[in-house]
C-alpha cells in the first residue's frame, strides 16, 4: 500500500510538471509608463493561473535584441510567445521564426504589419487603433468650437514613433476627423515625432514655441509626449486655458494632469486588459484551442466630466 501511494504520488507529480506551462515574452521596452502597466497586467494574471510561468525580456527599443530573444524563447522550446513590437515592421520575420517551429505566437497592443496574413496559432490582441485617435479628435474639435475657435483654429501632432503601426494609424485618425465637414475648420501647422517620450515631447514642443509656431490645440498620439507638451508649455509661461491639450492612454500621471486641469483629453487603452488577454490568448493557442485572429479591447474616451471613473 506504501509503495501504491508513493508510486501515485510521483505520477501525480510527473501530470503537474507536464501541464506547467512556460511562456516567453518580449516587450518592447521596459521604461514605459504604458508598457509597464501592460507587463504588469500579465505578470498579475499569470500569478492567478496554476502552473503558468512567464519569462519576460526587455528589448530595450532594438529589434535586433527582439529578434534574438525570440530566437532564444525558440531554442528554448517555450509553449507561446507574446510579443510587443519594437518595430512592426519586422514582425514576418517574427512569426517566421514561430511558426518554423510550431510554436504559438501572440502580438500585444503593437499591430503587425503582417495582422492579416497571420500564419496559424498566432494573434493580435490590442484596442482598435481605428477608434483612438478618432475619439480624441473628435472631443478636441468639439472643445476648440465650445470655446469659439469654430474658424481657423491650428493644431500641432505629435506623432509616435514613425516605425509603429500605433502611431501612423493615430495620425490617419487625426487627419481623417480634420477632413470631416464638421472639423475641416482646424488645420495641422506642425506634425513630428517625438519617439513616445516625454522628454522628447518637450524638446519639441520648446523648440516649436522658440520658433514662434502658434497653435490652439496640441494632438499627441499618447500621454507621455502631451505631458512633455504640457510642461514646455509652462515653463513657457504660455497658460494652460489658452491652449486644448489631448493624448492617449489615459495612464496614471495623465490622469493626475486632467485633474489638475491641464490635459483636456485623453482615450483610455485598458493595457492590463490587453496583458491579460494576451496571456489567455497564448495559452489557449498552446492548448490547441480555437482563438479569433484578432482580439480588441475597446478604447474609451475620457474628459474632466468622467475623469472620477478612471481615478480609482
């Protein structure tokens, strides 16, 4: 009977060893407020999951670095892969390597290029970007007319960067609400990258207000760089009441901006939905079950008049 029970226990072992389940993560970049929240959002989900293991890698914004973790995951034989583009530009040479080797792989938040010609077990789980920069033009032309700047009103863009699917689509968004009857009053007088960075949001926005540039709305394609704006714009001296400021995310720190009555708009991207849905994605994909190609988390636009929803 003794040796019955250690011989049941052991198999019982082996079964808990095989149903452990490794998945490799490549993100982007760790130093991102957004991002962070997005890795934080997997790593909570996993911890709830029995035998789910994450190993999570920092591709420090270098695609090559990316490549070669994926390479790695691979060697490694990890069941999925979740993937935050650097570049989504490189993602079929990604799902390649995946699909090469049978392994799953799931994009996050980052659309690849490749989005509809996806080789099989892989995905995209994100919030359609198609929805972002539309809610945020929309609420700022709105604005601009509340506050009787209905003609001629000028608007800078401060874009993404250039290599990310996120912040060309934002872009289009943005251009394809101005070119709407009800908005065609406002015109872009400056559109250019600021990389997603704050800083780099102010050193722009310093060196457009040390060129003279004049503008009545500022349209950031995230938080991160309008927050940079905002701040350029005082130390400017230039108040926050003659100026409409909107970005995207609606991160923690935005959030404390809007409250201070300096940020007008943002669109909230629920990153931990996206982090846990990446996770339940890549394991259903693992187990061999049927998952849609595309996986949205919607966006949600967020004003003063509801700021106290997102506080929380």
């Amino acid at each position: 009977m003794k040796t019955f029970l250690m011989t049941t226990a052991l198999v019982a072992g082996l079964g808990s060893a095989a149903a452990a389940e490794n998945i490799g993560i490549s993100m982007a970049l760790f130093d991102d407020n957004f991002l962070t929240v997005l890795r934080n959002g997997m790593q909570d989900h996993a911890a709830g999951l029995d035998g789910v293991t994450l190993q999570i890698e920092d591709a420090q914004n270098d695609v090559g670095r990316q490549l070669n973790q994926i390479q790695n995951f691979v060697a490694s034989g990890v069941d999925a892969i979740i993937v935050n583009p650097v570049d989504t530009d490189a993602t079929v040479a990604m799902s390649n390597l995946a699909a090469e080797a049978g392994i799953p792989l799931v994009y996050v938040n980052r659309e690849p290029v490749n989005l509809d010609d996806l080789p099989e077990k892989q995905a995209f789980v994100a919030s359609d970007e198609l929805e972002s920069g539309t809610l945020q033009t929309q609420e700022i032309c709105r604005l601009l007319k509340e506050q009787g700047k209905g003609e001629g009103a000028r608007a800078v863009v401060m874009m993404g960067e250039l290599s990310n699917q996120a912040a060309r689509i934002r872009t289009q968004d943005i251009k394809d609400v101005i070119a709407t009857e009800e908005c065609s009053f406002i015109e872009i007088v400056e559109e250019q990258t600021a990389m997603w960075s704050r800083t780099q949001g102010t050193d722009l926005m310093t060196n457009w207000l040390s060129a003279g540039v004049e503008f009545d709305a500022v349209i950031s394609n995230n938080d991160e760089m309008a927050i940079g704006a905002i701040q350029a714009l005082k130390t400017s001296g230039v108040s926050m009441d003659d100026v409409i400021v909107g970005g995207i995310d609606a991160t923690a720190d935005a959030l404390a901006a809007m409250e201070a009555g300096d940020l007008d708009v943002t669109v909230f991207q629920n990153a931990a939905g996206q982090g846990q849905g990446a996770v339940d994605t890549a394991l259903k994909l693992a187990r061999g079950e049927e998952v849609e190609s595309k996986v949205y988390v919607p966006f949600e636009l967020v004003t003063p008049e509801n700021l106290a929803e997102y506080r929380q």
